[in-house]
C-alpha cells in the first residue's frame, strides 16, 4: 500500500486566511478558489473553539489508570477530532491507533498553565487525514495525506523548515500575505517527491 | 633612534603621522632629531622624496617588506618602506642619534615654540640620551637586526591598520584619526624600535 | 540551573548541526556600512539612527523567529524567566555565536539586563569623533529591534534598549529588557 502520500498542504495566517494552497498529488477533489478560503477561514474557528472548550483538568486526572487516563489525556490536551471531544464516551478510532497524537499529553502534564490548549490537532476520514500543526507564531500548516502515512510529524517539520528558510526569509514577502515564492514551491515539491 | 613614521595613501595622500624615539637600551621613546628646528617638515620632505625609489623597488620582488631604501646623508636619515597589497605606504624614517661632536642641540632652545612638544623635549634633552642609545644594535640602521625589527613594527601596524580602516566610519582616503590606532602604534613602536 | 545549562546544551547544539555559517567579517561590515550610511543619510541626527537600526531589527525579528522555531524545535516559555534564558543561550547563540549574560533581574521578574562580552557587529568599530556619536548613537540598536520583533510574534510585548556600550567608553556592553504584557490570543470576533 502507498502509504507516505501527501495530496495537498494549506497554511493559514494567524488572523485565518488563506495564505498558501497546494496540491502535491492528486486524488482529492479539487475545490474552487474561493472554496479552500472558505475551508481556511473555518478550519481557523473551529481550530480556536475546540482550544477554547478545552477543559481545564485538575492534575491529577493524568495519573489514574491507564485506560482512562490515555483517553482523558486525549480529549484534553491533543483534541483528536470534534467527535472525541464532543462525545468524550466514545473512544474513535483515531483515538486508539494513533500513538503520536497522544505522546504530548504524556510530556506535560495537563493542564500546565503555562501551555497554553493547543486545539484541533487532526481530523481524519476514510480517505485522507487533515493534520493541522500551529506554530507558536499563530500560523497553521494544514496537511492532507493518506490516513495511513506514518511520520506526518517529520514532514511537517520539514515544511516548517522550508517554510522558514524561502518564504520568511524572503525579504520580498511581505509579512501575513498570500505565499508567491517560487523557490518556496520549488523546494517544497522537491522535497517531497525525493521521500516518495 | 629617532623615528619618523607616515602612512600615505596610494595616492600619496598623508594619512597618518607619527614621530617617536627609541625605546630600546634605556630610551625614553621621545624623538630628538639632530635639527630639531626643521624636523617637522624636513622629515616630511625627506620621506616623500624617496617615494620614487619607493615605485621602483615595489616591483623588483613580491615583498611587502621592502627593507631600507633610501638615505639622505646630510640629515643621517634612512628610510624603510612597507607597502599594503592596496597601495598605501608605510615608511619609516629613522635617524641615529647625534654624535657628541656634532651637538647642536645648543642653540636650537629659542625655537622650540615651532615645533611639537616631542620635538622641544629633544631640544632640552639634548645629546645625553641620544649617547646612551647610540651604542646599541638598533644604533645600525642598516643592521640586519634593524631591519628584522622594523620588519615586525610595521607587519604590526599593518594589523592594526587594517582593523583601523575595517571600522565603518573610517572613509577610505581620508586621515586616520583614530586615537586607538595611534596607541597601537605607539606601542608598536615601544615594543620592536 | 540545570534547566540553565540545558538550555545552553541546546543552543550549542543547534549552533553546531543545523546553522549555516558565513564569514564574521562580511556580517561586520555589511552592518557597519549599513549603521554608517544611516549616520549619513540622516546627517548625523544620531536619535533617528537608532529609530531606524530598531525598525530594521523588529522587521527582522518578526520574520527570524519562525527560522527559531524550526530549527530550534524548543516549546513555550513558561515564564519570562525561561523566555530570557532561551533568547540568551539559543537565539543569541544560533545567529551571532554568542551567549549574553543574564542578569539584574528586578524582583518581579519581568526585567533583565542582557550582558554581551563579545558583540561582533562591533568589531572593528570606532565611533565618529564628532563629539556626539558617543553619546547618541547605540551602534548594535538592530539587536533590540529584533529581539522586540521575535518576541511579539510570540505573544510578548516588550522594550529593549541599550544601557551602556563599550564602543562609547563603557566598560560594558547592556541591554535591558522589559516585558510590557503578554499579548492575548486574540480571537477575531466574528468567529464566535
């Protein structure tokens, strides 16, 4: 199975607008301009309001048993999916099968108050898997893939790498605008395909 | 000694000026030139006319360095020259100390006023000094110690000129004005003449 | 302390694997040429350098501090007193190579001083003999600006300036560093 396939990336501006759209391979439908705007802007509220209704869980709550503790660790800290959090009884699949959303909640012990509720971490179907990553900055990196790719956190830094390299670092590119760097696109593309 | 040092510019243009006496077998580092009353502007002269054996001895070898290579024998002078791979020119006059015989140190008190302050030292100073060094190594301008010597000051002051010229209000052309860079120099002077 | 040299361990790090490296002299006199061009352009009026040496740090920094994070891979501060840590030992560190000190913290901890023992953007220099430059003009002011920019970007509104400055005869070279507030995720109102 091809499993390290990356269809597209999106990167949202902290204020939630579109500021980079992509398509790496195909295999999604491709939605009109004004579209993946509207997925932006929506992505960036429902991203803030499942970090909003975080609850705020006394510390102890991480050190219970195992099968609690793993699942209420990830319905506060790592907000797998709005149906995890709006239905916290029903463990989802996503919930169980993957290990690397859950490694954070083991680092920290939520509710640090210092770290702040980090949102919507990821949002996953029968054919692709959304991972979002926000940067401490406020931008987000939307990433669709296969739902079986393994390593999306490695990717993702990579494209934060790049991101910072070509496109901040462009001294051209005017800060929170929309991402028209050609060697940004260059890079990125080539990266990618030389993982596949 | 007696040592008169200037740095011009490739276009010879004087960018930096210093008169210094010997430091070495007792010397106080104050210069004492045998005219005291013409130094200043004789020691100019004579370092600017030795500029044209300066242009020819820059191409016989690849050297910086380019040793002793010029004397005016009336006023006892030698010249050493060093040239930056840009073009400007170090060169360093110097000049034995007086002979007891030919002191004229005598009649020189009233015209001090001329002249800069190390140059009324010289006058008061006089021959007794200028004795004590005269029988050290560096006494020999064209000694091969003297030449190591100068050889070391002026790859020093190169250092430290081109960390003077490095500095980014420093306008290439114009005089160095820096203070530091006359300490450097100063010091240089202090620790090889 | 430990978390100190830990911190250090990190900047080291990153210094030694992910950092491109470049000549210090073409930083130093890039910078210098820059600072005397200003000095220049704005016929000496010295106060307007070092608005402008800060406008050009803050631009620089709001954009350098995602190159931080990427590369730097490091979380949140807790507190002030760690931000200050990581600004010294891995920001410091990862673009100029060198480690300020961190010091005379007030009792609120939300100021400090920085203390820079090496400041390359300095080497070299000797400040006009104007009679006014030593006075007026902060010749590394970019750092403040920078730092002001990079730490806005992550939710800290601050002020940074110089203190003292060895090119102007000080025996030191300080910046301090005040936290204003943290600035709010702010949530666009009609969101909600």
């Amino acid at each position: 199975m091809y499993v390290s396939t990356v269809y597209s990336l999106i990167i949202i501006n902290k204020a939630g607008g579109l500021v980079y759209q992509r398509e790496f391979h195909s295999g999604l439908h491709k939605l009109s301009t004004n579209d993946y705007l509207v997925l932006a802007g929506t992505f960036h509220g429902v991203h803030a309001i499942t970090r909003s209704i975080t609850p705020r869980l006394p510390l102890a709550s991480t050190a219970t048993n195992p099968t609690t503790a793993s699942h209420s660790a990830t319905a506060s800290l790592s907000v797998t999916s709005p149906s995890s959090t709006t239905t916290p009884t029903t463990p989802t699949p996503t919930a169980s099968n993957n290990p690397t959303a859950n490694t954070p909640s083991s680092t920290y012990s939520f509710p640090n108050p210092s770290v702040p509720a980090s949102g919507l971490e990821f949002l996953e179907t029968d054919k692709f898997r959304l991972t979002c990553f926000q940067t401490q900055t406020g931008t987000k990196f939307l990433l669709f893939t296969d739902p079986f790719m393994a390593n999306i956190d490695v990717v993702m830094k990579k494209i934060y790498e790049l991101y910072a390299d070509f496109v901040m670092k462009n001294p051209f590119y005017q800060l929170e605008m929309p991402v028209r760097c050609e060697s940004f696109d260059r890079h990125l593309g080539s990266w990618l395909r030389g993982r596949i | 000694m007696s040592y008169y040092f200037t740095i011009l510019s490739p276009t010879d243009a004087p960018l930096f000026n210093i008169a210094f006496g010997t430091s070495k077998s007792g010397g106080d580092g104050i210069a004492r030139f045998r005219f005291p009353d013409t130094a200043q502007y004789m020691n100019q002269f004579i370092i600017h006319s030795s500029l044209d054996i300066v242009e020819e001895a820059q191409w016989m070898n690849g050297n910086l360095y380019l040793k002793h290579i010029d004397t005016y024998p009336p006023a006892q002078a030698y010249i050493s020259a060093f040239l930056t791979p840009s073009g400007a020119r170090f060169l360093l006059l110097h000049q034995p100390p007086q002979l007891p015989s030919t002191s004229s140190s005598g009649g020189n008190t009233g015209s001090s006023s001329l002249l800069g302050s190390s140059f009324s030292a010289s006058a008061l100073g006089g021959g007794s000094s200028g004795r004590a060094s005269s029988s050290s190594i560096a006494a020999n301008p064209t000694a091969p110690q003297t030449e190591e010597a100068v050889r070391q000051f002026m790859n020093e002051v190169y250092e430290n000129y081109v960390k003077t010229v490095m500095s980014p209000f420093y306008r290439v052309g114009l005089e160095i004005k820096s203070p530091v860079f006359r300490a450097r120099v100063t010091a240089a002077g202090k620790k090889w003449l | 302390m430990s978390s100190t040299t830990k911190t250090a361990r990190i900047g080291e790090e990153l210094w030694k694997t992910r950092v491109d490296k470049v000549n210090a002299e073409l930083v130093t006199l890039t910078y210098g040429t820059i600072v005397a061009q200003l000095c220049q352009d704005y016929d000496g009026d010295y106060t307007e350098v070092n608005k402008q040496l800060d406008k050009m740090g803050y631009n620089i920094g709001l954009r350098l501090i995602e190159d931080f994070l990427a590369r730097s891979n490091v979380g949140r501060c807790a507190n002030f007193r760690e931000t200050a840590d990581m600004v010294a030992k891995v920001g410091f560190k990862m673009f100029l190579n060198i480690s300020p000190t961190v010091t005379n913290w007030t009792s609120d901890n939300n100021q400090f001083s920085l203390i820079f023992e090496e400041n390359p953007l300095a080497d070299f220099v000797e400040l006009p003999d104007d009679g006014r430059s030593q006075d007026e003009l902060w010749f590394s002011n970019i750092l403040c600006g920078v730092l002001r920019g990079a730490l806005e970007m992550v939710q800290m509104q601050i002020d940074a300036h110089f203190v003292s400055d060895i090119l102007r005869g000080d025996d030191t070279t300080e910046m301090r560093v005040s936290l204003v507030r943290y600035i709010e995720d702010e949530m666009p109102p009609d969101e909600e």
